[in-house]
C-alpha cells in the first residue's frame, strides 16, 4: 500500500486536504481448486473545510472507497460445529464493491465551549454491491452464497447534537 497526503491551507478560514491511496494485494487459494487472484486500485480522496466563522464550519468530502473481499466470501468453507449448516459455498469470481462518497457537512460550536450541533447529508454511489445471492435449484432446500447483486445507491442524512455536562 502506498499512499500520499497533500495539505493546503488556501487562506486563513479555508484548507483543501487530498490523498491519493494505491493498494496492491492478492488472494491465493490452494487444494482441490487452485486460483489466485490479484487486485489493484486507487482510493483518491479530497476534503475542504471552510471556517464561515470562529464557529461555524463547512465540509464537503468526496472519495472513492474499495472494499475488502473476506476470504470466506471468497472460498468454500466446512462448519464442522453447527450440524444445521455444515458448509457454505464460496464464490471465486466475486468482485469488490467500488464506491464514490460524497458529504457535505455543517458544525456548529455552542458558545463558551457548551457543546456541537452538526448536520451532514451523505451520498453513495455503489458498484458491485456484495450481498447474498440465490443458489437453489429446489426452493425446499435453499442455499445461498455471497455474490455481487448490481449497482445501488445510498443517501441520507445525520443530525448531531451535544452538550458539555459542565457549562
């Protein structure tokens, strides 16, 4: 994994942050089926903050995100302790959910230390989502396995508040 950060403070109340993460892994699977496969990305990132005042700040964030694969997800495993599922199937040829993050964001610092008021609204933009797939061939006996299902998206919004115990 290789990475780098850049700062800039563009004036006084504003700073721009960008990063530039590479990651280079590989997955090796041996025994009855052999495979191994290899995974390279980048995870750029920028994040400004502007101060509109001494206690009121803006934040806008946008990066991209690669999620990691789990080896169960990725092979056929045994449950030897469970007598109710005594294997799971795996799915070699599952990819990684690619996401692109934006946020925007407002804080707001109570006067004389008293505590934040916060509000940020977030949206996701998802390929490959990993989720659980149909693999039954008799609906009496269903088996699933983790796949990817699609691209999706995700939005909402947090609301935050807190005050200090001791003002």
């Amino acid at each position: 994994e290789a990475f780098a950060v850049h700062n800039w403070t563009l004036n006084p109340r504003m700073s721009l942050e960008s990063t530039l993460l590479y990651e280079d892994s590989a997955i090796t699977q041996a025994g009855a089926a052999s495979r191994e496969r290899d995974f390279q990305f980048w995870r750029p990132k920028l994040d400004y903050r502007f101060d509109m005042t001494g206690s009121l700040q803006l934040r806008a964030t946008a990066e991209r995100q690669v999620s990691q694969l789990s080896f169960e997800s990725f092979t056929a495993t045994l449950n030897y302790q469970d007598n109710d599922k005594d294997s799971t199937a795996g799915n070699p040829d599952l990819t990684q959910e690619i996401e692109m993050r934006y946020e925007l964001g407002l804080e707001y610092r109570l006067p004389n230390d008293g505590g934040v008021l916060s509000a940020r609204a977030f949206y996701r933009d998802i390929d490959d989502v990993i989720g659980k797939i149909n693999l039954s061939r008799d609906s009496t006996k269903p088996k699933s396995a983790t796949g990817n299902l699609g691209n999706g998206k995700r939005y909402g919004a947090y609301l935050n508040a807190s005050a200090r115990l001791g003002f």
